[in-house]
C-alpha cells in the first residue's frame, strides 16, 4: 500500500466515490481519481468543495484522516476511523490506567527526542546547536525543569536566523506555512495511534478538555523540525514572507513523507509513526519501557 497525502485548497473541487476510488472533479479540468486504500490524508482547505457521504465514510473506513482547514490554512477539525485496533478496548483500559511515573518517563523521553531533533537541525542550519544537545541530557522526568520550553526560547529566534521571529499560530508570515505543516503531520500521528488501538484524547502530557488529539500532540513533538526544516528552505528560496501556494504544500509534504532513521533503519514517516504508537501500546501493556523514536 502506497501513503498518499491530497491537498484540495487552491480551487474548488467536488469529490465523489466511485469503485472504490476517491473521484475529484474540478471545472474546466479532467477528473482525476485515487483509490482509497492509497490515502493517509486527505486536506481541505477550500471553502467551495464539496463532499459526498460516501467520501467521508470511505476515507474512514480505509483508515485515513480527512483534515479541514480555513482560509488561513489552520485546521478546524478532523475525521479520523472509529475503530483501529482488534484489541481496541482493552487498549484503551490500559492506556487510561497508566501511571503518573510512566508518563513521566515517557514524557521525558519525548522531549529529549524533540529538543534533540531541534539542536540537529540548527546545527544543520545554522552551524551551532545553541546548546540544546547539553539541555536535552538534562531533562528529567516529567519535564519537571521545563526544558522543552527553555529550549523553544532558543530555537524559534534562530532557526530562521531571524531573532524578531516568534512562534505564534496567529500570524500571517511563515507561521501559516508551519501550521499546515504541524496538521498535516498531526493527522499522521492520529491516524497510527488508531490504528495501534489507542485513543488519540488521552494523552501522556497534554491535556485539554477541548482537545481531542492530545495524545497525537504528545507524539508528534519529535518531528516537529521535519516541518521547520522545509519552512526554512522555503524562506531561503523564496525570501521572507513567501506565498502558502500548491508550490509550499509540496515542499512541506515533501519533508514529512520523505524517510528518517529508526533503529538503524530507513523508513517513511507512516512507517515510524506506526512503530512509535504500536511501542506506545507496548509501554501501557508492560511489554516495553520506552518509545521507539527517531534518532534524529
């Protein structure tokens, strides 16, 4: 099975079934298809599509993500499968019953993998890491000493070697760029999470009680940069302030579903994020201690 990711945003679009292929039909263009069982996301952001029932219902069940997104290409919701998982309800018992110690320790591990992830890249880009390899060692459980957050401080002001920039989803500059980014990988991690069987509410870290993807939001942190590593390309092709166009989709699409290192293998996105849930499942179930994350 091939993981594709379809954006319908710069035009308005009606989409259909039919044989089981997802069918997109624009004016004055040919119809084009894709079969459902090949879609890992599919994102909305044009306010003039519309939808069948059957593409809603056929995108879930195929175990896909439909993300809807407004003209600021923010997302306002997103439809994710019901069901994942053969063992789904004694999944979903484990992971609400773990203890405070074992999320914690999970926590700490993923904020370890994010603001390491984050000094790589800025070791990448900018020939120093800032320091963030030393504060990602001194992270303790629970993030007790907030360095994920001391870390930002550092990161945002130079990963685009621009010290005014600030990290607010607000703002119309290249922060709309990373808020597609951050949906579109989003929906990655929710997407596996149900499929491991786990619910993607109960997260390990965040919680909101308006904040059904908590636990996507937990897991996802470590490949952030994926994300900001494309933004800074873009920013550096296009100069400051580049347009969110079908030119930048792909390059940030681009990023998230190119292959990373994980256990000393190579593999896509989907790929790990699926390893990484499934060893999430593992951890609630006392099968294992840790996550299986990227090394970076």
């Amino acid at each position: 099975m091939t993981d594709r990711i379809i954006d319908i945003s710069d035009e308005p679009a009606r989409l259909s079934v039919r044989y089981d292929q997802l069918v997109i039909e624009r004016e004055n263009q040919p119809e084009t298809t894709a079969p459902l069982d090949e879609i890992a996301a599919l994102v909305v952001s044009n306010p003039r599509v519309s939808y069948s029932h059957a593409v809603l219902s056929g995108i879930a069940a195929k175990g896909a993500a439909l993300i809807v997104c407004d003209e600021r290409h923010l997302p306002t919701g997103m439809l994710l499968p019901i069901a994942g998982h053969f063992t789904q309800a004694e999944r979903f018992a484990l992971q609400a019953a773990a203890s405070l110690p074992t999320r914690k320790r999970l926590w700490q591990q993923i904020v370890q993998a994010k603001v390491t992830s984050q000094g790589k890249l800025l070791a990448e880009l900018q020939g120093s890491d800032h320091g963030l390899f030393a504060m990602a060692k001194r992270v303790k459980s629970g993030d007790s000493e907030n360095v994920e957050a001391k870390a930002s401080k550092i990161y945002w002001p130079n990963i685009f070697g621009d010290k005014s920039f600030r990290r607010d989803r607000a703002a119309d500059d290249h922060n709309r760029h990373l808020n597609y980014g951050y949906a579109v990988l989003r929906a990655i991690v929710a997407r596996a999470i149900c499929a491991a069987g786990l619910h993607p509410s109960l997260g390990v870290h965040h919680h909101n009680r308006y904040d059904a993807f908590c636990l996507a939001d937990d897991l996802m942190e470590p490949f952030r940069p994926l994300v900001d590593k494309a933004v800074a390309k873009i920013l550096t092709e296009r100069g400051a302030n580049p347009p969110m166009d079908k030119e930048a989709k792909a390059e940030i699409i681009g990023a998230i579903i190119g292959r990373l290192e994980i256990a000393g293998e190579f593999r896509t996105m989907f790929d790990i994020a699926s390893k990484t849930a499934s060893s999430l499942a593992a951890v609630f179930a006392g099968e294992r201690n840790d996550l299986l994350l990227p090394e970076g």
